[in-house]
DNA sequence: TTAAGTGCAAATTCTTTGCAGATTA
DNA sequence: TAATCTGCAAAGAATTTGCACTTAA
C-alpha cells in the first residue's frame, strides 16, 4: 500500500523535475485526488477544492490531465458518462472492478491471474504490457438478494 | 463462432417482440454492425450506410443505443475519445483487447483464465458476473522493434 | 390508421483553448 | 524578471432531444 503523503511528495518532485511549477491551487487538487478512496471525477474533485481554495474547474481538469500523462493517475471508465480517476495501479498494486449494473455499486477486487494473462499475451504476441484495466460487469450481492438470485 | 445473418435475424426478431418495427434504414446500421470486424465508432458507422441509404447520423447513434441495451452490442473504450462497440462477447466468446499506447494498434487476445476470474469474484464477494472487458495497455511487437527494445 | 422511426437543427454535456492577469522560481 | 499557472468566457466535440414528416404494422 501506498503512503499518500509520501505519494504527493513524488508527484511534486516529479513536477519539479519537469518544470512545473509547485503551484497552491495544483498541490490541491493533487492533495485531493491522493486522499481520496473512491473513483472521482472531475466534477467531484471540483466541488472539493473549489471551495477550500477558489479553484476553477478548469484547473481540475488540467492537472489530472498531467497527473495521466506522468503516470500517477488512470483513467477508469464505469460506462456512467464521465471519465474518473484512480491512483495508477502500478503504484498501489493491480486491482479489478466490479461493477454492478443494477445499483452502480463499484467494488475492489484483486485477483494475481492477471499477471499470468499478462504473461501469456507478451509470449504469445510480442506485445508488452504496461497496465492493464479489467472491469467486470454484473449484479452485485446485494441487488441480486432483493431479486431473489433472479440473476443467477 | 457467431454467424452473422443469424445474428441480424435473432436482432430483428427480439426488436419484433418488444414493439420496436422492422425499419430499412436501421437495418443497414444492424448490417453494419454485424458485418463488421473492427471495434467500428459512430461516425465509422454512419460512414459505412451514409451512401448506401442516405442515413443520418442520428439514427445510428440510436440504433446503437437499442443494440447496447438488448445486449447485443458492447461499448469498448481504447482511450481515443471515441466509444466504440463490437458484438457482445458472450455471443461470440469473450476476447481482450491489448492496445499500444504508441501507435494504437489493437490486438485481439484470447485467454480463458478470465472465467477463472469471474468465478473467483462470484466466490469471494457474491457477485454475479455478466460480462467484462479486460484492456492491457502497453506497447506492441513493431513498435518495440523500432525502438529497440526500450520498452522491455 | 396510428404508433414507431427519421432527419434536421438546436440543445446538452464534457472537455479544451485563447487570452489577460496572477503567481512561482 | 520571465516563464508558468489560472480563471473566465468562448470554442470544440460527442451525443441527445424537439418536432414535423415518413414509414411500417
């Protein structure tokens, strides 16, 4: 596990190195995104930091544009309409998700195949993965209960 | 393996049923899409019956609405700001996309250990799995071989 | 006949960009 | 000081919707 404020360290580092200027308004947007445990977009980041901070959506947007191209942050795509964020697995350890069509409940899931899958396609293909994204799409425990396993 | 005009027949026949009619010109979409080997966008598609039947692009969006959710078709997302759709996998069986982050080149990729997976996931946490899409970033064969290997 | 399908143009929604002023190194 | 950063408003791009007309059942 990944220790956020030895992360956020990185990131500026990172930053630094490449010029960016170490800027109030950027550190926190940064600040929320590695504090954060949910998969947020850049609405919700914004109604974040906008009011701690007078900080223009536009500057979200921005600055997860740069924490992507660098590597600290992924792009998830849960088929809701808006491109969402996580801390890029290979910093924390690959993880799945699984995502409930019914109720939209987003749950964790880390599962080592997928290393072995990885494994297999550059054996197989020559290609040389990176990271990967693996979402799984189903009904959740719950819903599943309030249907009487209907979905089974 | 599907078969294609069974596909667009058992399309035609679920719409019959739900009270959707038996349009000409979002058949030509329906035949585009079954008839298609790549992971075509709207605007390919629309490309593809524009001539063909003087079709608007309005009715493809549609038309592609209707497929996504009778569960024929499946939205994929390669990070191109386009939404792309292929044939349910669970019609045809299900396939990984390896995608190279430098020359965007997909790669169909096959590998079993996905049902082992869902099972998994079914198992420890009480979801039920419907589909998935598992997409590996990464860089492909040639493009590694231009640069040498760096890559590794 | 009548409910569904369609195209056009307008409206929405998410995201990016131009530019003048603010901030950091 | 000099380059980067920022917010605002405007521009773009993908997608959806309102509405009058067309078509299938």
């Amino acid at each position: 596990m990944y220790n956020r404020a030895v992360l956020k360290r990185k990131i500026i580092s990172t930053f630094g190195k490449s010029g960016l200027r170490n800027s109030s308004k950027r550190n926190a947007v940064i600040d929320a995104f590695v504090s954060s445990n949910t998969h947020l977009n850049t609405e919700e980041l914004y109604s974040i930091v906008k009011s701690k901070a007078g900080i223009g959506l536009v500057t979200v947007y921005r600055t997860m544009r740069l924490l992507v191209q660098y590597g600290f942050a992924q792009e998830v795509d849960f088929q809701d309409g808006f491109t969402r964020y996580e801390i890029n697995d290979d910093l924390s350890g690959q993880h799945e998700h699984l995502i409930c069509i019914r109720c939209g409940h987003i749950t964790e899931f880390k599962d080592g195949a997928i290393q072995n899958i990885e494994r297999r396609a550059r054996t197989k293909t020559g290609f040389s993965p990176l990271h990967h994204r693996l979402e799984i799409f189903g009904v959740c425990k719950l819903c599943r209960e309030k249907e009487g396993h209907e979905a089974e």
